[in-house]
C-alpha cells in the first residue's frame, strides 16, 4: 500500500461523527459542495469525505476526493442492515464481495481490493477481539431502489455469506477502479436481520435524498406506530457509529506501509 493520504468515503453525519471525535486536529473544507476533513490518525494522514446518501452523490463525491488528494487507497465506510441472521446490531462488516441489486437481478460488482481487504480482516479480526462486538466479513448488497430485507433475501444468490444492505459502495467501487485506486469497505450494523423498516428511505427524504425534517415528522404523523422503531434505530445507530470508529481507528493505525 503506498504510503500516500488515506481516502475515507462516508454518507451521513451520523456515521463520519464518532470517528472525527476520536481524531486529532481537524481541518474542514468545503469542496465542489460536499464537507472534506483532514486530519491524522497516528502516523496517517487521512482526508473523509461526506457524499450524502445514495449512489449518484456517493460517485461524485468520491471522484472529487480523487481529484483534492489523490489518496493511495480508499476507504467506504458507513451503516448496513443485515439481511440474514448472522451479525448483530453493533457488530462490524468487511466487504470481501460486492452485488449491486436492481429490477430483481443481482450484479457482482468490481472495484473492491480483495488482497488488501483480507490483509486488512485479519488486521480487525485481531484487534477487535475482547470488544463487545464481533467482527465478520461479509457481502455488500447496494440497492438501486427501494426493498424490504424479505424481498432481498429470497432472490439472493446461494452461498452469499453475510450478506448486509447499504447504498453506496458499488458506486464509490466503481469510481476508485476507474482511477485505479484501491478500494476496502467497512460497515457497521445498525438494524439486525428481524428488523423490518416502517418506513422507505423516499418517505423522509427529500428529491437529492437529504433527510427533511418536513417529510420526517408528515411520515410520522400518518404512521405513528414508528416512533418506538425510530427510537430504537437511532439506539442502535449510535453503538454503530461508535464501534465502527473503534474498528476504523484500529485499522489506519495498524496500516501497512508498503
């Protein structure tokens, strides 16, 4: 791995938050629209990127963190649901393969390193053990449209281990091989296998697919049974968030240099 800046891609403030805690001194800029934070983890400088939620933004973003850094890898990171039983609500998921999901079809998607990511799973497999987490690896399931985890799970292929759902990895994949830049992934889970959303992402989103508090509270007004789920994700997004740091901090410390 060159010993070049650190390229991290995350969606949502919640998810970039614990870890820019746990991080020294902060640099913000403002970079063709999306918030670019540098700062070092150790020995390695390391440049985040906030895409905003779904794949067009997750793209863009990463191209432009391409264009102000010129990382040596990159790293997507960020919150999944978990479409099987297997990991739980906190536990941490690297991607050791990637499926982009639309119109009922599964495509198994390039771009993800698959010798550095599994140099990089045993690195976590060592480091988280004793938390109270667990650690796997796992498939990456970027959805193009909106379904519920029963849906998904019955047109899976066979034989997909560990499967978790999330929406931007494939495009953040896709733009790094482009640039031939290496690509790892690593999500947290912050809804388990039996926990089925009240809601669509549609439903409290707004058409560039920013959260809208307008159309939050209108979803639910005419679905109040939601509130204790609401309450609840947001319970578990927060051991997500925290965990996930714990795992990310673990890995840009213990990164190879070469």
């Amino acid at each position: 791995m060159p010993g070049k800046t650190i390229g991290l891609v995350a969606a949502m403030p919640e998810e970039i938050r614990p870890l820019l805690r746990r991080a020294g001194k902060l640099r913000r800029e403002h970079v063709s629209g999306f918030d670019l934070y540098r700062f070092a983890v150790g020995d390695r400088e390391t440049a985040l990127i906030q895409s905003g939620i779904g794949a067009e933004k997750a793209a863009r973003a990463t191209g432009i963190l391409i264009d102000a850094v010129a990382p040596g890898m990159i790293l997507n990171f960020g919150f999944a649901g978990a479409v099987l039983p297997g990991p739980r609500v906190g536990d941490v998921v690297m991607a050791d393969r990637l499926l982009f999901f639309k119109e009922r079809h599964f495509t198994e998607e390039p771009g993800l390193h698959r010798d550095l990511s599994g140099r990089l799973a045993l690195l976590l497999e060592t480091a988280c053990r004793g938390k109270d987490f667990s650690f796997h690896r796992g498939t990456f399931v970027t959805t193009g449209e909106i379904v519920t985890k029963q849906r998904l799970a019955g047109l899976l292929p066979e034989g997909t281990g560990n499967p978790v759902l999330e929406m931007e990895t494939a495009a953040v994949a896709r733009t790094a091989a482009r640039a031939a830049i290496p690509l790892v992934a690593l999500r947290a889970v912050s809804d388990g296998a039996e926990e089925e959303l009240g809601f669509t992402i549609g439903e409290i989103t707004d058409h560039t697919m920013n959260i809208s508090a307008a159309k939050l509270l209108r979803t639910i007004a005419g679905k109040p049974r939601i509130i204790p789920q609401l309450i609840r994700l947001a319970r578990n997004s927060r051991i997500a968030g925290r965990n996930l740091a714990v795992a990310l901090v673990a890995l840009l410390e213990n990164l190879p240099t070469a």
